[in-house]
C-alpha cells in the first residue's frame, strides 16, 4: 500500500470548509462533519480505556469497535456509503449480553466513577450518545445507514456494560445514585 498522507496540511480548510469522501466541499460545521468528528473522538475515548490496564476479555471486545467506528466515519465521510450492518449490531448485543450475564441487577442509577478505567469508559459511553444524538440529526436532513444508528445506540449500551464490569475490577464497586 502506497503513502495515504504526503501532506499534513493542506490550507485547503482555511476557509472553514472542508472536503468530504465523495469530493463536495461543506462548511466545518456542518451536522455530517460533527457527526464524524464525534464518532471519532468515541473511538480516541474508547483508545484511552485501552491504553489502561484492562482485562483480555474486555480488551478483545473493544479493540474490533475502533475499526467500525473508523468504518462508520468514512461511511459519514462518503455521502451514501455503507459498511456498517445487522450482523455487526448483533456482534455488539452478543458482547453485551456475555457481559451483562454475571453483573447483578441495578436497582439505582450508577454514577460515573469506580476507577479510573470505569471513569474513561463512561466518557467514552456520553461521547457515543452525542454521537447518536448527532446521527438521529443528520439522519432528519439525509438518508444514512439505518444500521449506523442501530450501531451507535447498541455501542453506547455495550459501553455501559464494560463500565460495571471495569467498576467491579479488582475487587472495587460501582458508585451508585443516592437519592434526597
């Protein structure tokens, strides 16, 4: 494989816009560029979790999510592109469902925290739900993939998940609401 990039900056952008896969030129802040840029800051938060000491089991379910999301951003990137599908839903709902099986049920709401890993991966869970939020947005002004959104809402649950378990690490607990 050749060189992707040549040059790190091209002044192209000076103007506020930017170019998409398919060659348009859109203004940065445009909804289909703030939907990339925040499914990839899901994947840079998802890459601090594990750059953290982690489990294997927790490290090989999310180590594949970086390369859909990295997927889902050139399908956001590419008016009309695809890759995302059902069965890479199902993967995500099998994953939760293995790691849901040995927590207990929640009975309050959990706060944020535990410990570090838990802590970044809470904040990789809030960044995929602005991510979703933004999709359910860009999908009101364009068609996109329905399995995108399917992904996204599947992944922030997923991250969730991960978070008790990383909570529960080393013999530690997760933070739970206490109510007035």
């Amino acid at each position: 494989m050749g060189n992707r990039l040549t040059k790190i900056y091209t002044r192209t952008g000076d103007d506020g816009s930017t170019g998409l896969g398919d060659g348009t030129r859109v203004s940065k802040d445009h909804v289909r560029v703030d939907c990339y840029g925040s499914v990839d800051e899901t994947n840079a938060q998802i890459g601090v979790v594990l750059a953290l000491s982690i489990a294997d089991n927790i490290r090989q379910c999310l180590a594949p999510i970086q390369h859909r999301l990295f997927d889902l951003g050139g399908e956001l990137c590419i008016p009309g592109h695809t890759v995302l599908t059902q069965e890479h839903v199902e993967q995500l709902e099998e994953s939760i469902d293995a790691l849901n099986e040995n927590l207990p049920p929640l009975k309050e709401f959990v706060l944020p925290g535990g410990n570090p890993a838990a802590a970044h991966c809470h904040v990789a869970r809030c960044v995929c739900r602005r991510s979703e939020r933004l999709l359910v947005t860009l999908g009101k002004e364009e068609s996109i993939n329905p399995y995108a959104l399917r992904y996204v809402n599947r992944l922030s649950d997923l991250l969730f998940v991960i978070a008790r378990v990383l909570a529960r690490a080393d013999g530690g607990n997760e933070i739970y609401w206490q109510r007035d």
